[in-house]
C-alpha cells in the first residue's frame, strides 16, 4: 500500500526529506511525496517538486490517509519550535517513520513515530528513538542510548554507547559523546565538540572539552 507524505516544513530541511523520500521510491519502498505544509509560503508554491497545501494548522482538512513528518529542527528557538508542533496536537497514528535506503538499523532498534534517519546512519543494538527524531547523515546512535523526542543528530555526529540525549537538544555535526553520558533537554552541544561530562538541561557547550558556553532560552510553556 503505498503511503503518502506531507512535510511539515519549507525548503532547506524539507528539500532533505524529499530526497529521503525520493531515494525510499526508488529502492522500491511504497513511499511518496504529496506536498509540504509551511506558514512561509502561498499554497501552490513548489518545494522539491511538489506543492504548498497548505499552513501548519491546516493539517487538519487533508486527507485521513495522508501521514505526516516535521523538518523544523533548526536550534535557533528550539523549544518554541517543539511548543507549536505540540499544540497542533497530531495524533501519533498519523506521523510518518522515514528511512533513508543506505541507513543500518539494528533490529533491536526502537524507532518513534515522525523521526526522520538519513543516509548511512547507524543505529545500533538496543538503542531507543523517541517521536518527532532527526538523525542526519552519517550519525552513529550507539547501543543501549536513547535518543528523546524532537531531538536532533547531526551529520556524522556520534552517540557512543549508554549515552541519553533528551528532549529537544541539539547534537550539531561532528560532535561526540563519550559512553553513559547525558544531555538535557534542549541542550545544544556545538560542532566537534566533545562531550566527557553530562549537560545540564537548557545548556549550550562548545569544544574539546565541551564547556559551558551559554544557556538556551525556555519557551512560555517550560516557565
């Protein structure tokens, strides 16, 4: 049965999805792109080939059998970003699991509804992904961590074994977390950094050591 896809999202991160997507069709995966939902832009307006339907809170009037993804996780305004997905309160039956061809994922592995794993990616053994994850390329989840929900990986990030990255926080490119390490909520740890210690929640670092650089501001609905 072929699955149909709307990305909640514009160009940039959507535009990787898409292609995501594209790859799935092409490896004989029954998924497809139906369009995006965006507040940036008209409806009609073309992202990756297909259409604007509409904005975020529009979700509602598409189609039952159409499923959803999110793209919104850029670390700027993080846990504003989290609130408004939150408020659309979209059932969970309707978010959207994509796999990029090239990603290895242990079967072990579980793997939450709206989370997004790009190519060659690599999820090991035991290792727990929450709602609404983005894994990008070349990322390695080690065994036994969890990963929260809305939390983001980026390319060729690596979360050694036993490692928990909560809620919301932000593993930007490159960056390593030693084994059994935490990162708290809406965290943000900066390129190449290197995590040996736990962050505190709401906690930027930067560097090898990572060291504490700054803090993120909360959103109303984490006061």
């Amino acid at each position: 049965m072929l699955t149909r896809l709307a990305i909640f999202g514009g160009p940039g991160d959507g535009d990787v999805v898409a292609e995501t997507v594209r790859a799935a069709g092409a490896a004989g995966i029954d998924l497809t792109l139906h369009g995006f939902l965006t507040d940036l832009l008209p409806v009609g307006a073309l992202v990756a080939g297909a259409p604007v339907l509409g904005k975020f809170e529009d979700w509602a009037s598409l189609p039952e059998d159409l499923l959803f993804i999110p793209v919104n996780h850029r670390v700027e305004n993080k846990p504003a970003r989290v609130a408004r997905m939150r408020s659309l309160c979209v059932p969970k039956a309707r978010w959207a699991t994509v796999v990029h061809p090239t990603a290895c994922i242990a079967p072990s592995v579980v793997l939450g509804p709206g989370s997004y794993v790009a190519s060659f990616v690599s999820i090991q053994p035991g290792a727990k992904i929450g709602s609404c994850v983005s894994i990008r390329a070349g990322a390695n989840i080690g065994h036994d961590s969890c990963v929260g929900d809305f939390a983001y990986i980026g390319p060729n990030a690596s979360v050694c074994g036993n490692s928990i990255v909560k809620e919301g926080a932000h593993v930007a490119p490159n960056a390593v977390l030693l084994e059994r390490r935490t990162v708290g909520r809406f965290s943000v740890v900066g390129i190449g950094a290197a995590v040996m210690k736990n962050v505190e929640d709401y906690t930027v670092v930067i560097g090898n050591p990572a060291r504490k650089l700054s803090v993120v501001c909360r959103s109303i609905d984490d006061e």
